[in-house]
C-alpha cells in the first residue's frame, strides 16, 4: 500500500514542528515518463523525495542487467561505470580483444588509438560525468551510446581481420 499523505517538518515553512501536511505526487522526467514520487508541502510546495524508493546503489551497479533498469541520470552514469552489463565493461571487453591482437601480430598499434584502449574519449565522458550532481540527459546517452559504438567498431574490426 502507498501512503498518499503524510505530516512531517517542512524544511521551507514550518522547520520546528512535524505539522506541514505533505501529498505523495507522481515525478515524470521531460519525456513524461514516470520516474518515482515525491512529498509535496501543501502549504509552500516544497518538495521531498520518497527515500524509500530510491534505487539502491547494489542493485545499480551488480544486480540490474540493464541501462533501462535504472532510473535516474546519476544512477545510470554509475550503471555504466560500475555494473558488469555496462557499456563500459563491454567497451573494455573490446580493448582487451585489441590489445591481444596486437600483441598476436594480427593487426598494427595503430588499431589501440583507433578501436583499442587508447581510444577513450568517452570514457573520460563517463568519469567526468560520475562527479556531476545532475547530469545532462543527452551527456550521458551520448556517453553510454558512444561506447556501445566504439564497442561495435571494434568488433567489427576484429571480424574483419586476416587471421
Ligand atoms: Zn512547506
């Protein structure tokens, strides 16, 4: 069951006693798309989020098998840079495939600045997104699609050597 009002301290209008009445209110991102709920002060309209629905951070970065599992933006940069089903953890996959096929003769070092590990811009992207309190939308699918992309050419690179 959900608990639709509650009477708690409104940090804004009434900070010294638990009698502001709050209303849970549904949060939508800019696509309309539900993305959890939140307290709202009937008096000011400060708002709360509900700690209680907040994705916990094991399952963020073990447990969910998928980007479309995790809800807000700062959780999905930590999907990515942690979790094993990461775009990150494929893209290292791929450089660690380069990097033995150099080290096998099968393709010049070229191909670590072009495909392999030497290739991180949007790595970096990640890293620098992780430490922003509230990334971007586009930034962060663009870091997460970049290295899908990345990822793909170098297999592709792969598949399409001689040996
Ligand atoms: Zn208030």
């Amino acid at each position: 069951m959900t608990t639709t009002r509650k009477t708690a301290k409104c940090p804004n209008c009434l900070p010294d006693q638990a009698g502001a009445i709050f209303y849970s209110e549904t949060v939508y991102d800019e696509d309309f798309r539900v993305t959890g709920r939140e307290w709202v002060c009937q008096n000011c309209g400060h708002t709360m989020p509900h700690r209680t629905r907040r994705q916990d951070w094991t399952f963020v970065t073990e447990t969910a098998t998928s980007v479309e599992q995790v809800r807000s933006l700062r959780n999905k940069v930590a999907f990515t840079y942690f979790n094993p089903n990461g775009a990150y953890a494929v893209k290292q996959a791929t450089d660690d495939k380069i990097s033995a096929a150099v080290d096998a003769g099968r393709c010049k070092s070229g191909a670590l600045f072009v495909h392999g590990s030497l290739n991180d811009y949007h790595e970096r992207a990640m890293r620098r997104l992780s430490k922003v309190k509230r990334p971007a939308r586009f930034d962060v699918h663009y870091m997460i699609d970049g290295l899908l992309e990345e990822a793909a050419r170098a297999e592709e690179f792969l598949a399409g050597l001689e040996n």
